[in-house]
C-alpha cells in the first residue's frame, strides 16, 4: 500500500499531467497577412441572392472577411492550430500512434487561449492596435467551378500579433528535443518568444 507521502507525490505527479501550462508567442508577419474570414450572414444572403438570380455584388463588403477584437483588426486564434500543424507535417510522430508525422497529433494536444489575437504594429511610440487593412489584394482564383478575380483585405508586412500556447503538462516529455519544438519543452514556466514565420505558413495564415 502507497503510504501517504507517496499519495501526496502521484496526485501532485498526476494533476501536473493534466494541467494546461501557457507559452507566450509574439508573431511578427515577414509577408503579408490575407484575410478570409468565413462569415455565416454573409454566406447565407449571397446564398439568397443566387437563387433569386441576383448576379454577384459589384462592391462587395470587405469588412465581411476581417476578423476584429475590441474593433482591432485581429485573427482567429484556432489559425495558428493550423498552422504549427501544417508545419510539422515533416515531423515524427513522438506518440508513436502510427501515424505518418505529427500532424495529426497537434490539435489534440495544444490550443490556443486566446479566442481572437489582435494585430498590433509600432508606431514609434509603442504597439497600437491596426484598426484598418493596407489594401484589397485582387488576384485571379478558383470560384466553384469558374475562375474569376478573387479580392480580400491585407496587411502588408510588418504586421505583428500574440497568443497563448496551451498544451497539457504531459505534453513536454513527448516533444521531439533537437527541434523547434524543444523551446515547449524548456520550461513550464511561460516564456516569450520570437516567431518570424515559417515558409509563409504562420504568417499567411488562411
């Protein structure tokens, strides 16, 4: 029988396990930032138009692509999920679950805190927050079967965001070291660190 020292140790062992601990990140964009969000009101009226036979709006309604958090700019913060995932396509998978790399592990293991990330950027003074996109990025692309211009708001670069990394206790003894997932594994204190993107995925999070 456990005596009541060794209790103590393997609740404390077990509730560090299940625990989430945060990692601070700050991203700062090396290429520009293409917003397209998806928008249920948006999707449901141009829906209704196109049964009625109402042709595509001339002047459609950017704002219906943005993400925005306290009126700033922002972006979703599920998006960066996405994107480490995409970046460990190349990875082994630490769990040795059977799959091909640990792609499909990162969303079960991390999420991010925050809802919605805000997009700062430094005006000599400090970070404000970005109120208004660069410019309307027009480019041709893939509409259902057709192609035709496809127009959405950006950020150029320079752009700057946060978010909170959240991954179980457990998780840092699983992390590959010799990689760029050691800096999880450091410390469960939260750390601050510095992305400058990774072949475009964390900084052209669609």
């Amino acid at each position: 029988m456990p005596t009541t020292k060794k209790k103590d140790e393997l609740r404390v062992f077990g509730d560090d396990a299940i625990t989430p601990f945060g990692i601070g990140f700050t991203v700062r964009g090396v290429r520009a930032f293409f917003f397209n969000a998806p928008n249920v009101d948006a999707y449901v009226a141009a829906d209704e138009r196109r049964k009625a036979g109402v042709k595509r709006l001339q002047t459609p309604n950017y704002e219906d692509k943005v993400w925005r958090q306290d009126g700033a700019l922002a972006v979703d913060g599920a998006q960066f999920i996405k994107a480490i995932a995409e970046m460990a396509r190349g990875l082994p998978d630490p769990t040795k679950s059977g799959a091909k790399s640990m792609r499909p592990i990162i969303p079960t293991a991390f999420s991010v805190k925050e809802e919605f990330c805000s997009f700062t950027t430094r005006n000599g003074n400090g970070s404000e927050p970005v109120l208004e996109w660069d410019v309307i990025d027009e480019r041709l692309g893939r509409l259902g079967t057709k192609m035709g211009p496809v127009r959405r708001p950006i950020l150029h670069a320079g752009w700057t965001t946060s978010f909170t990394l959240l991954a179980p206790g457990s998780a840092a003894s699983a992390t590959p070291s010799g990689s760029g997932w050691a800096a999880l594994s450091s410390s469960k204190s939260p750390s601050r660190t510095r992305s400058h993107g990774h072949k475009g995925k964390m900084v052209g999070l669609q």
